[in-house]
C-alpha cells in the first residue's frame, strides 16, 4: 500500500492555520475526484483484515494456505451478528464508492473527459477492461486518466 505522506514524504493535508498536518494511521485520506475511487470492500475484506492479524498471532508459523482455510471456516461459523457488522461496514464502503464514482464522473465530465471518450478505457461493469479496451491499453502501454 502507499504511505501516509505527501510526496515529499512530509505532511499530508491542511491545519487550522494553513499549515501541514500529519494524517493519524488508519485515518482516511479526503478523496481526490481528480483520481478514480478506491474499490468498495466487501465483507469479507473486512473480517479477513481484522481475523488474519489475530490469526497470525496465533500461528506464527503458518502457511498462506493453512492461514486462508482457517479464515474460511471461521467465516462461515461466524454468528449473524457478528457477521452483520462486517456487512454493514461494506454497505457503508459501498455507499461510499458510489458517491465518489458520481464525483469523479462528473470531475470527468467537466474536464472533457466524458466516459465514452476514446481515450477513456471501456469498463465491463465488474472493473475490468472489455477485451478491445484491454488491447487499445496494452498496444498503447498504459492507461491513460
């Protein structure tokens, strides 16, 4: 993942008094429309996050593998309850994401850069890139925002 800071390696955002101010670990960075939205996470995003550190701890010594079936199985045993508070963190994200989506479109929008502009890749719906867009990509060497 990115680091907290600018890209100077130094402060992230604006105080009170117009100056720099450090971002708090785990404290979300003000969404820049200019750039596309992180993708919403699911639930199980959300479990795996926080059961995988407890895991770890646990078992030092285990594999990915065993760490993923043991994620998995106790997934699936986790009480409604439980398992309601990480849905409702990923509806919140949902939420989220589509708010973010309708400003980054609209940022596009004003710019020109409309969504069905030939240099905007074409999207299946599900974040890939249909199979023409994909190859207008790779023959151009990147994406292009």
């Amino acid at each position: 993942g990115g680091g907290v800071g600018g890209a100077d390696g130094g402060a992230v955002g604006g105080g009170a008094d117009g100056g720099a101010r450090k971002r708090r670990v785990g404290e979300a960075a003000e969404y820049d429309p200019r750039k596309a939205p992180r993708r919403a996470q699911t639930a199980w995003n959300y479990y795996t996050s926080k059961a995988r550190r407890a895991l770890k701890r646990e078992r030092p010594q285990a594999t990915e593998e065993e760490l993923q079936a043991l994620l998995k199985a106790s997934w699936e045993q986790l009480p409604a309850a439980e398992r309601s508070v990480y849905e409702g963190k990923a509806a919140a994200d949902r939420e989220r994401h589509a708010s973010q989506l309708a400003l980054h479109a609209s940022h596009r929008s004003a710019d020109g850069g409309a969504a069905g502009d030939a240099t905007a890749p074409a999207c299946d719906g599900g974040g890939l890139l249909s199979p023409p867009s994909l190859a207008r990509v790779e023959s151009s060497g990147g994406v292009r925002l």
